[in-house]
C-alpha cells in the first residue's frame, strides 16, 4: 500500500481546482506547441496580464529577442502554422520565453534546450537559474550539461531512479 500526498506550498493538490493547479506550473517540452500567430502572440500565450515590456525581457532571457527582431515585422511577424517559419531551436527559445513570462512558480523543463547549441544552452540555463532561485525547478534532460546547475540530480535507469 502506498501512502503520502503531493502539496504545493503545503496544499495537498487534491484540495486545487485544476485551474489552480495549471497555474502552479510552466511547461517546456522539447516540442512545445506553438500556434499561428505573431512571435509576440506565441510568447504572451497563457499569460493573463500581459505587459509587453515583460514579453520583451523574458524574451531576452530566453535569447529569442535577436533573431525575433530580424523577421520582417519583427515581434508582429506571423510564424505560420504551428511557427514552422522558424527553426527547432527558435521555437524552443520561444516557448522558453513563455515560461518566463509566466512566472509560476513551478517551472519544469522536459528536454526544452535539445534543439538548441552547447553555448546557447549555457546562457538560458544560466538566465533560468536566477529566475528560479525562489521557486521550484525540475529540469528532465539526457545532456548532463543542461542540469549541471540543479541542487538535486537524480538519474533513471532501466526503471531504477538513484540520486547523484
């Protein structure tokens, strides 16, 4: 028999509407849907109160700004069908400032920088990291270089989970 319950801030979950338990967290896939719209639709998505000077910083810290800023119209510029105007990488980077801008306080990361290059990995973790200090992050990832920051690693083998 197995007991125990899961809380949040010391709320058992099962007390949270679902609504209240969705807003507890942020979600980075390693393909995280994006929709048709503009770039700065797709970062603000999910967001209730939008503050486009916000929508910006986060996508700074997500080093999306750069290559936003080049599309035609920019921020405005429509990604097409589920964005496939841009590449994995940027998607990610885009969802990555989703989350940001979300500022939940649970953000969990399942293989969200796979597209993206050793540096540029770095420099989002890096970024993530100080965002999170006060909050809880769980990070899910096959490169050891992408957790390297974490307080806690635990590995998943053949079924058998140990702390590292």
């Amino acid at each position: 028999m197995q007991t125990g319950s899961i809380t949040i801030d010391g709320i058992p979950i099962k007390q949270l509407t679902p609504e209240d338990l969705r807003k507890q967290f942020s979600i980075v896939q390693q393909g995280t849907p994006l929709f048709s719209g503009s770039a700065i639709e797709n970062i603000t998505y999910g967001s209730e109160e939008v503050d486009l000077k916000e929508a910006y910083k986060a996508s700074k810290m997500a080093f999306s700004d750069g290559f936003i800023r080049k599309l035609p119209q920019g921020y405005d510029t429509d990604l097409g069908e589920a964005a496939e105007k841009l590449s994995g990488g940027q998607k990610q980077r885009i969802a990555i400032a989703r989350s940001i801008l979300r500022d939940s306080p649970i953000l969990l990361l399942d293989e969200a920088t796979s597209s993206l290059d050793d540096k540029t990995e770095k420099k989002i973790m890096d970024e993530i990291y100080k965002i999170t200090k006060n909050k809880t992050l769980i990070v899910i990832a096959h490169r050891l270089s992408t957790i390297s920051g974490c307080d806690q690693i635990y590995k998943v083998h053949d079924g058998i989970t140990t702390k590292q």
